[in-house]
C-alpha cells in the first residue's frame, strides 16, 4: 500500500468515529450509496437478500449492525434483536449464522454483562443448531473478545468463534493458541486503523502474514472461514488444497455483500463452500465507512450514487 493509499485509508477511517458525519449520513440514510454494501435498515430486508443469496448457492452470516453502545439499556437491545435474529433464520429456514461485536454488547461499559448477553445469544443458537462469530474490532479489544470465546469454549460452547486479523503483528501468536484448541476461526486482512507499532503498514506484508496464517490453519484440518476479495490469495488458497489434498469441507471462503458478487457465484458453481457476510440495521455509518476506505473505487461508486440522484 502506497503512501498516497494510507492517506487516503486513514482519513477515511477517521470519519468512522466522527459524530458529525455519522449525523449526516443518518440524515441522508441510504440514499449516500451504502445500500450497495448493506442489505437494508431491517431484518426483513436482512432475509429476502439472505433467501436471493441461498438460492444461488451462497451461505451467509447476518450481522445485526451496531458497536460500541452508551448504556447497558442498548446492549440489552442488541441482545435481544440477536435472538429473534436467530429464531427468524431457523423459522425460514436459512442457510446461515451470525456475527455480533462484543461492544454492541456492552465490552466498553461492563465484561461482565457484555459476556452474560454474549453466552445467552450463544447458548440460544446452540439450541438451534447455528454458529455464532464474535467479530474482531480495533485492537484494544482483541484480548477481550478472545478471553470471550476461550471462556465460552470452556463452557462447552463449541458453536462460536471469532476473527484473526492478519494485519497485527500478534496474529500469528493467537492462531496459534486458538488452533491448539480446534477454535473455529475467520481469517481476515483487517480494516481498522491502527499504529504502525502493532500492525504491518504495506499491502505485501499484510499478504505475506494472510498466507502464513491461511497455511497454518489449513494444515491443521480444523475448520476455517478465509475471508478476502484478493483473486491472487484465492487462487493461492485453491492450488495449495489440490496440492495437498486438502478436503473442500474444511474450509470456506467469505465475502462482503455487494462486493465481487460474481467471484462469489463464481466459487459457489464450482463447489467450494462460499459464505457472504451480510449487514443490516440503521447503524450501519461506521460499517460503511470502513468499506469506503478498502478501495478508492468504493468512493466513486458513491460519488456517482450521489450525482445520479440529483
């Protein structure tokens, strides 16, 4: 990644926290082009969209959207919303599970009752027969969101895992630890931004430690979502499986909803397991935010959304 790329990625980033731009973007609602990357503002919409992808092969992981609530009140909220998200998916009959933030839980306010909402939701799904992923935020809640999922594992919780971030110097460490203990993992590059003092800054050394952990965990033969738009790490990926014999069934490839849609058809007709994560809810402003800042080409989309508008 270029200096002119970083720039641009981090002042993107910057505005994912920003009150003012979050204000805005709630005022204009979907209209700004974010209705190309999230499935809608309802759970409603969340499962015609997740039906359309089942019927062409494709799984999904809806995402209630939210993070980082102000009261316990709100994290009780999204603890709920989760649960008729679960029943909702098991009553249509959708090929599915989901992902959930530990802060929309409430990690920032109380671990305490962030975990006891988190292992309710779990608990639920276990009872349904579905997955449930914690999905990694920036990097002061990496040791949290594990310590979640560890401790929930030891309950006897095997139908939840979480997310590795190949961009952090510590990944490495940590897919260690959590294949020793057949944890079911997401390996993603990471789109959060972080200092240079604990994540890797250029797109090859990012690359570089993504195939590192990819290798690793399909050498394991535990269970492993590899989650990238990157044609040039898929392509990896699918040549080192044949290469080694690999089964299909240990793994699958994630995708981001509304981006790369034919890659992901695609992959789907040729018989690999092919999951689209898919977003919902009003807020959605710092989720798109940080889909803006992965590809200058996702700003000009908007900029043209916007012009066509008017």
């Amino acid at each position: 990644m270029d200096i002119g790329n970083r720039l641009f990625r981090s002042a993107l980033l910057g505005l994912a926290g920003n009150r003012a731009a979050r204000a805005l973007s709630q005022r204009y609602g979907m209209k700004l082009g974010a209705r190309r990357f999230v499935a809608g503002e309802t759970m409603e919409e969340a499962i015609v969209q997740a039906k359309r992808l089942n019927a062409e092969g494709i799984a999904v992981t809806l995402d209630f959207l939210g993070e980082s609530v102000s009261s316990l009140e709100e994290a009780k909220t999204s603890e709920l919303g989760y649960l008729e998200l679960l029943r909702t998916i098991e009553r249509e009959g959708i090929n599915g599970n989901i992902s959930l933030k530990p802060t929309q839980f409430g990690l920032a306010l109380d671990r305490t009752a962030c975990e006891e909402g988190i292992r309710t939701v779990v608990k639920e799904a276990a009872r349904l027969g579905l997955f449930v992923r914690l999905d990694m935020e920036d990097s002061p809640w990496t040791d949290s969101t594990i310590g979640i999922v560890r401790k929930l594992h030891e309950e006897g919780y095997s139908n939840v895992g979480t997310v590795i971030q190949a961009y952090l110097y510590r990944s490495g460490r940590d897919v260690q630890a959590m294949t020793a203990n057949k944890m079911n993992l997401r390996l993603v590059k990471g789109a959060y931004k972080e200092s240079r003092r604990i994540a890797f800054e250029t797109k090859q050394e990012v690359d570089d430690n993504m195939r590192r952990l990819i290798k690793a965990r399909l050498d394991s033969g535990v269970y492993t979502a590899i989650a990238t738009h990157d044609q040039s790490i898929i392509r990896w990926v699918q040549s080192y499986t044949r290469m080694r014999a690999i089964p299909r069934s240990r793994f699958e490839f994630q995708m981001l909803y509304g981006i790369r849609n034919p890659l992901q058809r695609s992959l789907a007709k040729e018989g690999y397991t092919v999951r689209s994560y898919v977003p919902f809810g009003r807020s959605w402003y710092p989720y798109f935010v940080r889909r803006l800042a992965e590809r200058p080409a996702n700003v000009m989309f908007v900029v043209k959304s916007v012009v066509l508008r008017k």
